[in-house]
C-alpha cells in the first residue's frame, strides 16, 4: 500500500525543480557573482546631456550626427581623426543618409583639410566646447541627445580600431532606432 508521503515526493520535486532556479538567480544577482555584459565599446554620457540641455541649438535635426571638433593646428592626429570619420562614414552604406559627420569649428581653426566639402560644418557652440576638448569624438541622435564619446587614440591602428569600434556601436543603434 501506498504510504502518504509518497504521493508528496513527486510534488515537493516539481515544486523544487521551479523555486530553485529562481532562488539561485536571485542569489547570483544579489551577491555579484557574473560580469556585467556591456555591447557598447564607446563611453556613455553619464547624465543625459543634450543640445537643449547645454543650451546651445541642434545644427542637424532629425539626423544622427558625428561630432568632431576641428583643432586649430591639424595635425596628425587630427588628419587621422578626419580619416576614421570619412571611412566610418563610407562603410555605413544605405544607412549614410540617416547619419551626418558634423565638424565643429572655432573662429581659428585649420580649416584647410576640408576643402572637400565632404563634411557638414557649424560653428562651435561655446557651450559644446568643454565636451569636445582634445579631439574627442561624440555621437549625437537624432532627438539632440550626446549618447556616446570616443577619447583620442594616438597612431592609426589605434583610430582605425576604434573607428571599427564606433562602427559597430553606430550600425547598432541605428538598427535599434525608430527616428532619423
């Protein structure tokens, strides 16, 4: 004959086999003990930071923008710089008219290197100046908000690698957007 705890067994397990995992998950959460994922490969603006918020105006609504403030002396760097823009550009293929690379620039800068008329042009608003020191680059939705820097490299493999960098970070968020 049946005794009455054997008819529990089959139950308490299947119960188990629910409660634990969420246990165990909760547990590991709790206490740390994964690595945070992260995608991105470009640093995130903190606080949420925009044209609006500075105060200054958005010189390309609706467009995905790819910040760069033009040094008054262009050098090396600067030239790779302009480099890595033009070809992150060129490789975003269909997705080009969505995303406009936006130089920068201050009353005195070397504006030599582009004489192209490759890339759009603005002035420097003043209060976008301190976020734009030392050749940073920034990308900017189309909503005006700052999403992600990318700090200066020094040597070409360095640019080129980190323009693959705000490549892939840029194709994703493109994908991931609805606007612009």
């Amino acid at each position: 004959m049946n005794s009455p705890t054997s008819g529990a067994r089959p139950l308490l397990l299947l119960v188990a086999a629910f409660i634990v995992p969420v246990v165990l998950a909760k547990l590991v959460l709790t206490q740390h003990w994964y690595t945070e994922g992260a995608t991105n490969q470009g640093q995130l603006f903190a606080s949420p930071t925009s044209y609006q918020s500075l105060g200054a105006i958005n010189p390309l609504p609706q467009r995905w923008q790819i910040l760069y403030r033009l040094p008054e002396q262009c050098d090396a760097s600067c030239e790779d710089r302009l480099y890595l823009i033009k070809q992150s550009y060129a490789a975003l293929g269909a997705e080009r008219g969505r995303v406009a690379p936006l130089v920068l620039l201050s009353g005195s800068a070397d504006q030599a290197l582009l004489s192209d008329d490759f890339f759009v042009t603005a002035p420097l608003p003043s209060e976008l100046a301190p976020l734009l020191n030392d050749q940073v680059l920034i990308l900017v939705d189309p909503m005006g908000t700052l999403v992600m820097s990318y700090p200066k490299v020094d040597g070409r493999e360095a640019n080129i690698t980190q323009g693959k960098a705000m490549l892939a970070d840029l194709r994703k968020m493109l994908k991931l957007s609805r606007v612009g």
